[in-house]
C-alpha cells in the first residue's frame, strides 16, 4: 500500500464550504475585537470629568433679602439669614453624619434648623441647641461683589462672621 498526498488532491465541495465558514467567523471575530478595541481607546482619550456646582455663586442684592428672613439654597446646600446685626451663610450639612438640615418655622417653636434624620437642633445662627452635633454649622464666606452677594463654600468663617448691610 503507497502513502498518497492528499494535499495535492482537489478539495471537494463540502470542504471548501467548511473552509469558507471558518474564514469567515475567524475574520468577524476579529474584527469584532479591532472595532472593540478602537471604541475603547477613543473613550480613553475622552475626558472623564465630573462637573460639580461652583464654589462661589452670586445670591442676589442685600436688599432683596428681607430682615428677619432665611433664604434656602438646597442645590448649594446653604442657607442665607439676614439677622439683626447682618447677613451670614451657613452650610446645611449637619456636622454630625452629614445629613442636610431643614429650616424649621413653626408656631410656639423656637425658630432655627434641625437634621431630620439624627435630631440635631441648631438655632439661626448655627449654634448647637441639641441632639449629638458636636460643633455649630460652618458658617462661609459673604462678599459683596458688583452689588450682589457673593458666597464662597470653600471658605470658612468664624462663627461670628456677619456682613453689615
């Protein structure tokens, strides 16, 4: 018995076709790969940046912040109280856990701010009335600027900090 070369025999039909299938799966595949790989390096080349609200942001004109009143800036997270001596900011994150305070005004209460969340009370001027808050509320910076109020999150003030309008 003679050993035949079967590489120089013809491919029959069903081979050629089997051959073509894998060709054709084997270059999806990696082409699917190229086009991942592509994708992926234009996303890296993008910036990957997290927007976060300014640190300073204008309020508004003194005069339209009635004596007595609180003005709530909850996308700041800051209120703004026009007091008898003048006008502070005050961060509303509580100083506990970090939870947002509340303004409360109800009637035969004590006016001032309190952490729904963990009972700490506050009176309009940050200071701790009760509950676990170990120190008052950060009070922050108040400018004006071009007329307007101007407050700045990033910078804090003592306690007894008050703009005189």
């Amino acid at each position: 018995m003679s050993l035949t070369d079967d590489l120089n025999e013809p491919l029959s039909d069903a081979e050629v076709t089997r051959r073509k299938l894998l060709l054709a799966l084997g270059g999806g595949a990696l082409a699917a790969a190229g086009l991942g790989a592509a994708i992926t390096t234009l996303e890296y080349m993008k910036p990957n940046v997290l927007f976060e609200p300014a640190t300073r942001f204008p309020v508004g004109r003194p005069e339209e912040i009635a004596p007595g009143s609180v003005l709530a800036l909850p996308r700041q997270k800051v209120y703004v109280v026009r007091g008898p001596a003048g006008i502070y900011a005050m961060s509303s994150v509580c100083t506990h856990l970090g939870c947002i305070i509340q303004h409360r005004r109800a009637a035969g209460q004590k006016e001032g701010f309190f952490c729904p969340c963990h009972g700490s009370a506050f009176d309009l001027e940050g200071k701790v009335v009760g509950g676990p808050a170990p120190r008052p509320l950060d009070r922050l910076d108040v400018k004006i600027e071009g007329g307007k109020l101007v407050v700045d999150t990033q910078k804090k003030v003592p306690p007894t900090t008050v703009l005189e309008v």
